[in-house]
C-alpha cells in the first residue's frame, strides 16, 4: 500500500508539471488585448504612449562568431561597471527592444505588421543560430547575456504566437531554436552549484520555452528553480546571496524578483500554484517583496546584512517591473506601490511591463 501510494504522489506531480497549453504565456493575451483596448488608466495611457515600433526600428543584425563579452564590473561583483561591457551587449540590447516594441504594439492595436516585424528579427537570429557559441568559463559575462535574451525573446514569443496569421514555417523554427538555446543554458547551470539571480533568469528562460515548445524537462526545471529561490529566502525575507551585494544589495534583491515572478505567472497559467508555494521554513514571494518594500522605505534595513551605503536607483524604469505581475496576485508593500506611480520598462521580462500586465491600485501592504 506505501509504495502504491508514493507511486500515485510521484506520478500525481509529475502530471502536475506538464505544459497543458502552449499559447497560453504568462499573461491571459486575449483578455490583455480588450483591457488595452478600453482602458481609462492614465499610467497605462502613458506607457502606450511611449511604445516604439518595431516597423520604425532598424533590424539588428545577428551578431556572428564565438560570444565573448566583458565583465560587467571592473573589479568583483560591486563597484563601477566596465563600459566595454556595455558597448559589447548594445547589439543584445537592441535586439531586445526591436523584438518586445513589437510585441507591445501587436498587444495594444492588434497589428499584423507589428507582430510579424517582431517574428522577421526573432527568426533573423534564429536562422543564425545565436545564442549558442559560447562557454562559461571563457566569458562568463556571455553565458548571462545568453539568459537575458533568452528570456526576452521566450517572453516575446509566447505572446506572438497568439497572432495566428504568423509564418508557421519561422515560429517552429525560431521555437527550436529557443529550445535548443535553453537546453544549453540548463546543462551548463546544471553543472554548476550557482543558486543566486542568475539561476532564477535560466529558470525563467526555461520555463518560458517549455511551455513555447511543449517541453516538460524545461517546464519542471523551471518551476524547481522558482522552489530553489523562496527556499533561500531568510527570515527578513532578504535572499542572502544578493544581500551580499554590498551598495547594491537592494538592486540586487529587486533584480531577483524579475525572472522569479514572472516565472510564477508562467506555471500558474498552466495550473501550477507557485505563488502559494511555501519553504520549509514556511516562506513565500510575498516575503521576499515585503522586504524589498521595507528596504525602498529605509535602506538601512541592508546594515544587518552589509555596512556599504546603498545606491538608491529605484527610479531605474526595470526597478519595479517585477510588481505589476506580483501585484494581481498579492498585496504591495506601499514604497513599491508609490514606485508605480509611473510606467515601468524591461526588456528582459517583455518590454512595457505596464502595458503587458499593469498594475491597478488595490490592495497596498502596510
């Protein structure tokens, strides 16, 4: 009978981490679609007021040969950032911004054009096979990129794949390829014992292109992953290891939460209840948000974890991005809820975070 039983547990969660439906991404498209389509929300009205056009973007070449990118600090994991860095991931970022401008457009106006401009440049680089020259211990800055874009373009993707008068020919393709671009980044943290916000955006990239390509390997792993990082978070509900970040520990813990909650949203839209997921230690999300929201409020909340004075970038557009979807499932924390106050932007989680799923005053945490 115990073993019947532990084999209709195993059995039973296995089945609860299958890709039931591969359109469905992280936010209800259809129901998004109408919302815009009506909204008297004036952030929102701003935020759509500030989308670019893919159509208007120049195409972004794919770049070519072995990815090797600089460090993005000059020295360790804090202090000043190299600027070769950021000359070498332009190319990346404008990528990113071509293929989610059009993505947000098609969600607001419906635009055919939009959508297929945004498919035309995913598929440029998939035809290329980008994403894929790389190797860790040669560039480790081009392994994160690879998770970044990844992301992006997964996110991107699974919104597009909505507009069904898109190529069928190129959306396979450029699915496989994101498949086989994720598959590289999981093997490689795999073989590592990396557990901080890096893990968090692979997991993130893996589970958006589960559900893309139907893949259950990539789907489960991502929904471990999001299980990995509630279960570092500690008893404030600070994630140590970006605690650790000296004048950045708050970013960092701000940077976390981008891949984790959309990464939720992801398996929740396949019946996967994450955000009711809880640690050991009887933890969830919302801990991890509450924190932060208490950290924006007194930054001096970080001495107990590190004696630098906090750079205090919380008007950095991708800063709060992460709470527009947080917000539709929890309360918010009122430091975070005044930094919605305007429009938020991140490519690496779809572009016009308030466009794709803004947050609408509610409920705020005191």
């Amino acid at each position: 009978m115990r073993i019947l039983l532990a084999t209709l547990i195993l059995v039973s969660t296995a089945a609860a981490q299958t890709v039931t439906d591969s359109k469905a991404s992280y936010i209800d498209v259809a129901a998004r679609h109408s919302e815009l389509a009506h909204t008297n929300d004036s952030r929102t009205k701003e935020a759509i007021a500030s989308l670019k056009s893919c159509v208007k973007l120049p195409p972004v070449a794919a770049p070519r040969g072995r990815m090797i990118i600089p460090r993005h600090y000059l020295n360790g994991s804090h202090g000043p950032t190299n600027p070769a860095e950021a000359e070498a991931t332009k190319v990346y970022y404008a990528f990113e911004r071509r293929i989610t401008a059009g993505m947000n457009q098609w969600l607001v106006t419906r635009s055919k054009n939009e959508a297929r401009c945004a498919q035309d440049q995913i598929d440029t680089w998939a035809q290329a096979g980008t994403l894929l020259d790389y190797d860790p211990k040669e560039s480790s800055q081009a392994w994160f990129q690879v998770e970044w874009t990844l992301s992006s373009t997964a996110i991107t993707e699974s919104v597009l794949v909505n507009e069904s008068t898109l190529d069928k020919t190129k959306v396979a393709r450029d699915i496989q390829w994101l498949n086989k671009v994720a598959h590289r980044s999981v093997d490689l943290d795999k073989a590592g014992k990396g557990t901080n916000n890096h893990h968090y955006w692979r997991g993130l990239g893996a589970i958006a292109t589960g559900v893309l390509s139907s893949d259950n390997d990539l789907f489960a792993w991502g929904v471990s992953v999001y299980k990995q990082g509630v279960d570092e978070i500690d008893q404030r509900g600070a994630l140590p290891q970006e605690l650790a970040r000296h004048e950045r520990a708050i970013h960092y813990q701000s940077f976390a939460l981008q891949p984790l909650v959309p990464l939720a949203d992801f398996a929740e839209r396949q019946h996967v209840p994450l955000y009711s997921y809880r640690s050991p230690t009887g933890h969830t999300i919302a801990d991890a948000v509450n924190f932060l929201g208490e950290a924006v409020a007194n930054p001096q909340v970080t001495k107990a974890y590190v004696p630098d004075e906090q750079n205090t970038d919380f008007d950095a557009p991708d800063f709060f991005s992460f709470a527009e979807f947080y917000s539709h499932h929890g309360p918010l924390p009122a430091a975070i809820a005044k930094g919605l106050e305007k429009p938020t932007f991140a490519t690496r989680i779809g572009g016009s975070t308030t466009v794709l799923d803004g947050y609408v005053p509610r409920r705020v945490a005191r």
